[in-house]
C-alpha cells in the first residue's frame, strides 16, 4: 500500500519541459513501455470517486514485470490523492479469468511510453500514450505532498490552467465530447 500525490500537465511542449529539468538536475531513472488494462463491471461498477482497478505490464531494459492494483481515490481537490494497494502478479490471462468469473466485462487496453525523472522528493513521468487511448503526451509530477508538486510548478514557471487531476479514463472520455 502506497500513497500517491500527484497531477498531470497537459498542453505543455514536453520537449521544453525535459530541457528544463535536466538542467535543474533531474535523473533520469529509466524508461519504460507499459500496456495498462483498466477494469471495470457493468453489474456492480466502481465509479471514479472510489478508484479503479488496473492491469500494468511494465517492460524495461529486457524486464518484465506484472502488477494488479486498485487505486483508492481519497481526494482531487489541486491534487489526485491515492492509496495503490498493489500485489505483482504472473499470469495476465488467469487474473483477467478469475475476474471475469467475478462479473467484470469491462477491459480497455492502452499502451505508454513513460520516461522517469527523479528531482529532489518528486517523481517526474513523461507519459506518452497509443493514439487511440490519449494522442497527446503529458507529464505527472508525484511527490509526499502537494506544496512540493506546486513549488515545481511555479519553479518551472507553468501556468496553472496546465494543471489537471483527471485519470486516463477520465482524459480519454474527455476527447470524445
């Protein structure tokens, strides 16, 4: 079990945006291809102020590593506040069964490009997505608490209306209206 703060930065040059870390200092911790199955049930639905559930498979550098996760949503106010309960997991196929057994039917399938930075406590993602899932790269910024998220922020001198709280469902849906 882990808590997560974080936001997203949208509409920002992601180029610009890496120039500007790297020189305050940031590492760069890896990068990795992911493909992130969302799970979801007609019959008893978990809604977003609740959380949801995800498949990773995460692939870097010829390691392959499986998670089940449901995120525990506890706030969006200026910031995603999550609880990840995580367990790893070997087989995809067998869990996607177990969970069908149990009455979920909703599965969508997207895969990321994600580049890891590390600066000071936080934890900087550049998340590149499939085009049918989201066509525009954003960064997340993760740190223990929100005034570290903001200070970055403002260091970077990012104008606020970049700033969003919205999941990947919630972004992918947000395209189709």
């Amino acid at each position: 079990m882990e808590r997560e703060i974080e936001v997203k930065l949208l509409d920002i040059d992601i180029l610009d945006f890496e120039k500007k870390i790297q020189a305050l200092g940031a590492n760069f911790v890896k990068e990795e291809d992911q493909i992130n199955i969302t799970i979801n049930s007609t019959a008893h639905k978990i809604y977003k102020k609740q959380g949801y559930l995800r498949i990773r498979i995460s692939k870097s550098e010829g390691e392959e590593k499986k998670y089940f996760t449901f995120k525990e949503n506890i706030s969006n106010i200026r910031v995603r506040d999550n609880i990840e309960h995580t367990t790893e997991i070997s087989s995809v196929d067998d869990l996607i069964n177990i969970l069908k057994c149990l009455g979920y039917d909703k599965f969508y399938k997207g895969y990321k490009n994600r580049k890891k930075y590390n600066y000071k406590n936080l934890v900087i993602d550049i998340d590149t997505w499939d085009e049918k899932t989201y066509p525009k790269p954003y960064v997340e910024i993760e740190a223990p608490s929100i005034n570290e998220i903001y200070a970055l922020i403002d260091e970077l001198k990012i104008d606020r209306e970049h700033v969003s709280t919205m999941s990947i469902d919630e972004l992918r849906k947000s395209l189709k209206k």
